[in-house]
C-alpha cells in the first residue's frame, strides 16, 4: 500500500480518481477496438466453428478414459495457486491506480485544502447571540360583570 503520511486525502480516493482516469482513456480507444475486432470476429468465425467441433469429438473419447479424483486434487492445488497469484496482482494494480489518482488529482488541491483551513482558522469565531429579554405580561381588559 503507499504510504499516507504526505498526502491529504486518502489512497481510496486517489485510486479512484485514478481508476475514473484510466476509464476516460480506455473509453475514447473504444470505437476503434469494435471495429477492428468485428472485423477479425467475421473473418474468423468460420474456423474456429470447425476447430470447436474436431476438438469436441477427442475432449468426448478423453472423458471416458479420465481419472477424475486425480484432477480434484490438482485443480484444488491450482486453483489455491491462482488466487494468491490474482491477489497479488489485484495490490499491484490497486498501488498503481492510486499512484495514478495522485497525480490526477494533483497537488495543487492539496494546497487550496491547506489554504482553506488556514483561513478557516484565521477567521474570528462568531459572537455569541444573545437572547432579547421576555416581554412584559400585558394587563387584560377586565369583562363586564354578568348580571
């Protein structure tokens, strides 16, 4: 993780605006990625159509003749490998994001930040409001007597 003691806001946001900045680049290379890979996707549909079914028809004779008890235990070990593997690369890529959302963000919010609170310090705390004293009770009219 990075370090905090030189920064104002937390790692979270920095990644975050990192990860929005990444998203914005990523996004405007968009159009041209659909157009080229719809073009390979047409273009090579075909084939892959007829490799998928030589493949299906000797993935069919090698399950008759699988040990199966011998992969659970090796997709379990696997599988264990795997998540270490993506969970350190998950760390690196979430330093990296944050890393990228520092230098988005900028240090110069972090010097209107400290303008701000100076200011916000310098400035005298407001008086004290005082309460206008009660009114005096008025006299009521006094009602005619009943007769």
């Amino acid at each position: 993780m990075t370090d905090q003691t030189k920064t104002r806001f937390p790692a979270p946001l920095y990644a975050a605006a990192g990860a929005g900045d990444l998203a914005y680049q990523q996004l405007r290379k968009l159009p041209a990625v659909v157009t080229e890979l719809s073009e390979k996707a047409a273009a090579s549909l075909r084939t892959y159509n007829e490799q998928a079914n030589a493949k299906a028809t000797e993935i069919r004779s090698k399950a008759q003749t699988t040990d199966f008890d011998a992969l659970r235990g090796n997709a379990a070990s696997v599988a264990t490998s795997i998540a270490q593997l993506a969970q350190e690369r998950t760390v690196a890529a979430y330093t990296a994001l944050v890393a990228r959302g520092e230098r988005v963000v900028g240090a110069g919010v972090v010097t209107t930040a400290d303008v701000v609170n100076a200011d916000i310090e310098a400035t005298d705390a407001p008086k004290a409001v005082e309460a206008a004293p009660a009114p005096k009770p008025r006299k009521r009219a006094a009602k005619p007597a009943a007769e």
